[in-house]
C-alpha cells in the first residue's frame, strides 16, 4: 500500500459512508455502512472519540497487517504507537480509533449523541431496536431498524426511515415539490443531503409500478412483498452512496442472502423514486 495508510481508498475513514448508533441498546455496538456493501458490528469499546490518546501527536507503523491481534503484536517492544490492519469488508482500520486517526467517524458518533439528545421525545415514540444513522459526508441521519432484526426477520438490512417523517415532509413542501403525502410509503435523506421520497404511485411510476413491472425479479432474491421492497430501496437511498449515476439512473451494490448484487433506483430531479429494479 503506497503512500500514508489513511490516505488509501479503503481505510475506515474514506471507505465508511454512514455510522448506525444504537437509541435502543444503551452502551451497544455501532454499526458501520460501507460504501459498498452490508453494515458490520464495531464494538464501542473500539473508539475513543472523546479522549484521543493521539491528540497530541502519535507515531505510527505506515504498513497494513492481516488482523488486529498481527497489528497490536507488531507495536510490542517499540515505541510506536498506531499500526494498521485490514478488518470487516476488507476495510483497513487503526488500532485505535480516535477523533485524530477517524475524525470523520467521530465526528458523526458525536452528531448521533447530540441528534438523540435534541429529539428524544420522537425517538421514545418509535418501536423496535433503532440506530440514527449519520452519513459521513453530509453528518445528516436518519432512523434505521437495527440491521442484524431486520435479518431475522428475512430482509437484507433494516428497514430505512426518517428521523422525523413529519419534518422531511415539511422541508419537502417548502421546497415546492408537488406530492401526495397520503401515498408516501417511506422517505428519507441521501448521505448527499438530498430528501428521497417513494409513493404507492400507479401504472407508470411509484412502488405499485416497481412490483407490477420488477415484482418478479425482486422475488428471486426473496423480496417478495412490496413493504419488503419499499424497506430495501429507502434503507439503500438514506444509507449508500450509488456506484454508477447515469441521469436519474442510479446503481448500488446490495447484499442479498451473502452474494452481491446490483439495483438500479430511478430518482427524479425533484427526489422522487420512479423505479427500481434489479440488474
């Protein structure tokens, strides 16, 4: 690996898009969306955001080792303090996570603490094991059913939904989009900061045309109801970044049952979700 470790693509800092913090499970793990596919488990005990041991200068191991246990083993008996090791997803992470070798990961577990703080009486009127998810690149979240129920109950990752229905909606109608807030089946921000929203819709655009037209190919993949599908789109549309833009079009990695696969979402100018359907 040439050049700086954390300059790399797949260092934890660039490869991240988005960090899930637990509302439910006090004192629980967080949970970490790569850019490319399903989330995975850190242990909090992992980070120290808010006493950097390195906040005064460190000196580092620039290699890359197979395990944590190689890295932590490589600093014995030196006077080095960080080392490097390739973890989860292939995504290469410090020994120590800290606001000075994460800084883009603490920072958005500190917008999670402080988002929970200011709205707690929305959160408590929620049900199930949530997460906010922030999104590294804009530090905007969101509410997401913890990934690992979601799985149990036979969909890819939880379901995405906002923080605030009612707020997104709000922000959506002063923006002058036109849309029918009856037949919104879910909306959500993109970790570009953008509101995306899909409705029941009819015929030619919506989820009612996504399962007429695409409800099949979904199936294969064991998505075979609309809430299913509805969950997947808005959960992939509030938590990833696309892998390819062409137009509306655009294609992100999902995992489905441990094998990659490909879904192209169309998104209108204005954030609406016209279709979707697997590649």
């Amino acid at each position: 690996m040439a050049g700086p470790v954390r300059d790399n693509k797949q260092y934890v800092d660039n490869a991240i898009a988005s960090v899930g913090y637990s509302v439910s499970l006090k004192g629980g793990p967080y949970w970490l969306y790569p850019k490319r596919g399903d989330p995975f488990l850190m242990p909090r005990s992992d980070f120290q955001c808010d006493l950097d041991p390195f906040s005064s200068g460190r000196t580092s191991i620039e290699l890359v080792y197979r395990s944590r246990a190689a890295a932590m083993a490589a600093l014995a008996g030196t006077p080095m303090k960080l080392a490097y090791y390739a973890g989860e997803r292939g995504v290469v992470f410090p020994t120590t996570l800290s606001s000075s070798t994460t800084p883009r990961l603490c920072e958005a577990l500190r917008k999670a603490r402080e988002m929970q703080l200011k709205d707690v009486a929305s959160l408590q009127s929620l049900s199930g094991r949530l997460l906010l998810v922030i999104s590294l690149a804009t530090m905007h979240g969101s509410v997401a059913q913890e990934p690992a129920l979601a799985a149990a109950q036979g969909l890819e990752s939880g379901a995405s939904a906002t923080l605030t229905r009612q707020t997104l909606i709000t922000e959506l109608r002063a923006s002058g989009a036109r849309f029918t807030e009856s037949a919104i089946q879910g909306i959500t921000r993109s970790i570009a900061g953008r509101i995306i929203w899909l409705e029941s819709g009819g015929a030619t655009a919506g989820l009612t045309h996504i399962m007429a037209r695409h409800g099949t190919q979904f199936a294969q993949w064991g998505l075979r109801s609309a809430q299913q599908v509805s969950d997947l789109l808005l959960r992939v549309v509030g938590t990833q970044a696309p892998v390819s833009v062409a137009g509306d079009a655009q294609d992100f990695v999902v995992m489905i049952d441990g094998v990659e696969r490909m879904v192209r979402i169309v998104i209108s100018s204005n954030g609406y979700i016209v279709t979707a359907h697997p590649l």
